[in-house]
C-alpha cells in the first residue's frame, strides 16, 4: 500500500476550488455575495471574454484594512463566524472562508481595498494564491477585485469551459439572481464594454424583477403572506403566463438564492388544474424565516438548503401563492343590477359537514385557507344515519345549483335537434343559497354564438366571448371534485370493448375501485381487452372508449403521484370527455346555462388545463378599429 501523505496547502486548496469554483459564474456570486455582506449600496459587475480572461466586482461597502486584506486569502478565514454556535444562526450570505482562498489558487488577482476614514488603502497582487505584491495605494472607500486568467494553473479544469457566449450568460444569469435577491442594492453590469444590467437600489422588487425579466413580466401577481414564522413576498405568473421551462423560477431563502424541490412542489400545487400540462409558472418569491431554522450549511456552494419544518415551509409558500392567484381577477368584472327582492349574501366559508372535504378554493386569504383545509382533514367521519343524510342533502343542493344539462352533439344544423330532454325541477334551496340570475334579472345580454364556439355576450361598454368547452370543462370538474362521493353512472345496455396494450389495460383493472367512485364499472374481458359496462353520467357513450383510453394514460403516467393528484387527472378526463365541444350546434338553453354561471362566478377563470375561458372586447377598442375615434 502506498505511504500516506498530507497534501501541500497549494493542492488542498485546488481540490476546494474544484468545490466552489465551477465556472467564472461561480466567482461572480462569491464575489457579490461578499460585497453585499460588507454593506455596499452600489456594485459593478465587469467581464471580457465571458469572465476568463477578465472579472472585475467593484463595491462601495466597508472594505478592508491593511493587515486584513493578506488574511482573507488564507483558508478558512473569515469575519462572519466566531464560535461554532454561530453555525446554527448564519444570516450572512458568505461564511464558509473558502471562497477567496478557491478563487486565487485557480487565477491571478489584483485587489485594492480602503476602509472608511482611512488616509490610504492597500493594493495586493496574488498569483496561485501566493502574495507577489503588496503596497499603499490611493483609492475609495470599498473593495475592488480583479481576477485575470481563471483556470490557468489547471489545463484540465479548462478543458469543460464553454464558449464565451455560454460563460458569459451564466455570468448574467448569476448577476440577476443577486439583483432579484437584494433589490435594495444597485447593481450594474458592464459585458465586454456593453452595459446590460442596471437597477436602481431603491428596495422595491418590483422594480428590480422589472429590470431584470422586463415587459415579459410586467402582468405578474403579488404575493404577501404570513405564515407561523415564516414570511412569503414577491411575484407569481397567472396560469395564461405559464413557460415552457422552470427557468424563470427564482426561490430566495432570507435573501440566499437557493434551488429547492420542496418550494418547486409547493409553487406548482398551486396551481393544479389551472395550468396547462407541460407549462410551468414564473416566479420570484423571497422567504424569510428565523435563522435558526434553516440550515445553509449543507453544499460548499450554499446554493441547498435544510428547513427545520419542512411543513410550515411547504403550507407557507402553497397558501401563499394559492390566495395570490385567487385574489387576482385575471378576467372581466361583471356587475349586477339591485334586484327588487335582495338576495341574502352566500354564507361565509365554513368547516365542511360530516365525512366532507371542499377540494377547490374561492375568495380566502392564506391563514382562512389553512384553517380550513385543517378542518376538513380533522372532520370525523359520519357514523349515524341521520348524519349521513343530512351529508348527502348538502351534497344534492349543491349539486342541483351546478347541474348542466347533458350536452350532446347534433348530426344536423338545427339547433333544436341537440336539445336535452328537460331536467325535473330541483327542490327548493334554502333560502341563503342564491339561485341563478334569469336573463331579464342580469345586466347582460347573450347576442349569439361565433362559429361554433365562443359565446358572444354583451354588457354596457363591454362584450364578452366565453369558450363554451372550456367554461362547460370548468364547471363540470369543480361539480365533479366538490362531489367526494361516487359521480353518479349509467348502465349500458351493451358493454363497451376497449382494446390497449397490456400495460394498460391492467393498470386500468388495478383501478378499479378508484374508476368505481367515478362512475366507471370495468371488466376484464381478456387479450388486453376490457369492457366498461357502466360510465359517468355526464360521459356520453360514444365517448366511453376514448376516455377510457386517455385514463389508462394518465394512470401510467401518475404512477409516483399522490392519489389526490391522480384523481384530479382522471376528472380532468371525464370533465374534458363530458364537455360540450367546440365545433358542436348547442341548443340556446344549454348556451344561457354557460353564460349564466360563467357571469356570476368570478372564479370560474380557467379550464382544469389552463386555458382561459372569458375575455373581453371593449366598445372603445371597437371604435378606434372602425375610425370612430
């Protein structure tokens, strides 16, 4: 065995370098982290040649004194951390001492630094980590470093480098985050003589997401939520501006930017069923809680963290956003005229009776949503028979309030041809549920249809197109998700065969109590053949094959979600399925049923996959259109 060696300091130090310095995005946050922990209020940002050849970080913090500027070269040296207690409560953003050690055995170094009140400061050349030169110099007070020639003592590190082009946009990417994460600092960044970035350092995210994402961002929602100790702020993107990628989500933990599978899960429940699949919201939210409950002690470059109450953290960001997105109205506002017998208002939330769970979300702030939520998970579940009936009687009013009637297409251009039979009468309400508005008892008026498709309706300056699949999707997935009963079914009276592939078919058949509470009854009637003999309700049967075959997909692809997730996706199916269709000849009643509920619910904004489902058209934008203005 070969005799065991200490490593040489100048060697210990290339293996930490190869921990903290990746790239020269990594010095630039480094770099930045430390200005901002020495207080400055301005900071700018220089590179060449993608930040290889040339990185300079000039700031106007507290800068250094003579006999320091040596010290924090060395390994493990630092002002941030004294006593090993300190570890528990770090609430700065550099603490390790590691950091200027990496970056100087990998690259060549000029500093010059000045302490306030000071006649002089110091100037510093290192090479490998080793001072060459040292002297007084004249200089303002701050720090400005200078790192020449990254990499150039390790020919192999070298070799992973990117283009400059790439290098150069990691380095941007790296000076936005540090901008989004402390607004109150303006920074300013000057890219091969170009200048790309500025912010203005007056404290308001706003204005630093506005300068770093612009227009593009211009529509994001608010957010401002408390949450036991732990405090959530910044902007979100309404479900119609989702992306493509997740790469405009920015997480910052007590002003750390941070990369965390928990807040990503936690932004993106938010907004199940509002977003399309495939799509992912834009965020910058800042987190703030005690100090000693999060742990940033956990990857050499403090880009991880470790919450203590990985719950609280994960309600706090979930609710956070949930009532943002709530709150905002994203859609037009619809106003009713006074009507001559007042209506009583609808009853504020409250628990769920017996054995219920409300499963989406009206007009409640982030505590009120918790609250209730906690509620609905501590209900006990019925046990006598008159709860049981006094349970299933909410459910049928509620019920009776969202009924559609059964849409069905229409093998010819009469309208009334697709008109379902009448529905029986629903018993009387009780009198604090507000009915529907009657066309005369409503400020609007429906015109028409447009090709097949959009409802055309009209009120004062404004006209409304609504998409009646996407409104009638809507409707019948928060009818069938508020429902936690089984949806009523259908017998057929001959089984439909749907053919799938083995997998499929027998992920189906292993569902099959799940498909029960839907409305599905499924046999297996072999050679990967199955027969579903009963159907939802609202499902018309030449439809029954074709949802089968989409829920045996979802059911495929949601293997590792929660059952809650997976159940939502096969409502999606069957509400998608049930939904009257664009392209269809509608009957004018079942059209007045959609405007009707679409009018008077403001929360109905979205389809169960994010597509909108009413805008708006004014009668100004009309008139500047024709000349009329």
């Amino acid at each position: 065995m070969p005799k065991i060696l200490q490593l040489s300091q100048h060697v210990a130090n290339l293996i930490a370098a190869g921990e903290v310095v990746e790239r020269p995005a990594s010095v630039v946050k480094e770099l930045l982290e430390n200005a901002v922990d020495a207080g400055a209020s301005k900071v700018t940002l220089e590179i060449k040649d993608g930040g290889m050849t040339f990185l300079r970080v000039t700031d106007n913090g507290c800068g250094m004194a003579a006999e320091d500027a040596k010290t924090a070269f060395l390994r493990h040296a630092t002002s941030k951390l004294r006593t090993a207690e300190d570890l528990s409560a770090i609430g700065t953003m550099g603490f390790r001492g590691e950091a200027l050690a990496a970056i100087a055995s990998v690259s060549r170094i000029d500093l010059l630094t000045k302490t306030p009140g000071s006649l002089s400061g110091v100037s510093l050349r290192l090479e490998a980590g080793a001072v060459t030169e040292e002297s007084e110099a004249g200089c303002p007070d701050g720090t400005t470093i200078i790192v020449r020639d990254l990499f150039y003592n390790t020919p192999a590190r070298m070799k992973f480098m990117k283009s400059d082009t790439v290098e150069g946009s990691r380095v941007t990417a790296s000076l936005q985050l540090q901008a989004l994460a402390h607004p109150e600092v303006a920074f300013t960044y000057l890219r091969d003589g170009r200048q790309i970035l500025s912010t203005p350092g007056s404290g308001s995210l706003q204005d630093a997401v506005y300068c770093v994402y612009g227009r593009e961002c211009a529509r994001m929602a608010p957010v401002d939520s408390r949450w036991e100790r732990c405090r959530l702020t910044g902007f979100v993107s309404l479900p119609t501006d989702a992306r493509p990628s997740r790469n405009l989500q920015a997480f910052f933990v007590n002003g750390r930017p941070v990369r965390s599978k928990l807040l990503v899960s936690a932004l993106e429940e938010a907004y199940r069923n509002q977003i399309m699949v495939g799509k992912f919201p834009a965020c910058v939210l800042h987190l703030t809680l005690p100090a000693n409950t999060v742990d940033v002690n956990v990857h050499p470059a403090k880009t991880e963290v470790k919450f203590l109450s990985e719950k609280a953290v994960y309600d706090c960001v979930h609710y956070g956003v949930l009532a943002a997105l709530n709150q905002q109205p994203d859609r037009p506002a619809v106003q009713f005229k006074p009507q001559s017998a007042p209506v009583p208002p609808a009853p504020a939330p409250k628990a769920p009776p017996e054995g219920k769970q409300q499963s989406f979300f009206r007009s409640m702030t982030a505590q009120e949503y918790r609250n209730f939520s906690a509620a609905a998970a501590d209900a006990p579940q019925p046990r006598k028979e008159a709860a049981q009936s006094a349970a299933r009687l909410v459910t049928e009013q509620r019920e009776s309030l969202l009924r559609e009637p059964v849409m069905t297409p229409s093998v010819t251009p009469l309208p009334q041809t697709s008109a379902p039979p009448a529905a029986p009468e629903p018993a009387a309400a009780p009198q604090a549920q507000q009915t529907l508005p009657m066309p005369e008892e409503a400020p609007w008026r429906m015109v028409g249809e447009l090709y097949r498709t959009y409802i055309l309706v009209e009120q004062g300056e404004d006209a409304f197109l609504i998409d009646k699949h996407a409104a009638h999707e809507r409707i019948l997935f928060d009818r069938l998700k508020a429902n936690q009963e089984a949806i009523s079914s259908q017998m057929l009276l001959s089984p439909i065969p749907v053919r799938l592939s083995p997998e499929a078919a027998a992920e189906l058949l292993s569902h099959r109590e799940m498909l029960s509470r839907l409305g599905f009854e499924i046999d297996e009637f072999g050679d990967n053949t199955v027969l579903l003999r009963q159907i939802p309700m609202d499902l018309a049967p030449e439809a029954a094959a074709e949802a089968a075959e989409t829920l045996s997909a979802d059911l495929l692809a949601g293997r590792q979600e929660s059952p809650d997730t997976v159940r939502d996706t096969l409502l999606h199916t069957v509400a998608c399925k049930a939904a009257i269709k664009a392209g269809w000849v509608s009957d004018e009643k079942e059209l007045l049923a959609i405007v009707q509920q679409v009018m008077r619910r403001p929360e109905l904004k979205y389809c169960p996959h994010g597509r909108p489902i009413c805008v708006s058209l004014s009668k100004k934008l009309l008139e500047k259109q024709f000349r009329r203005t």
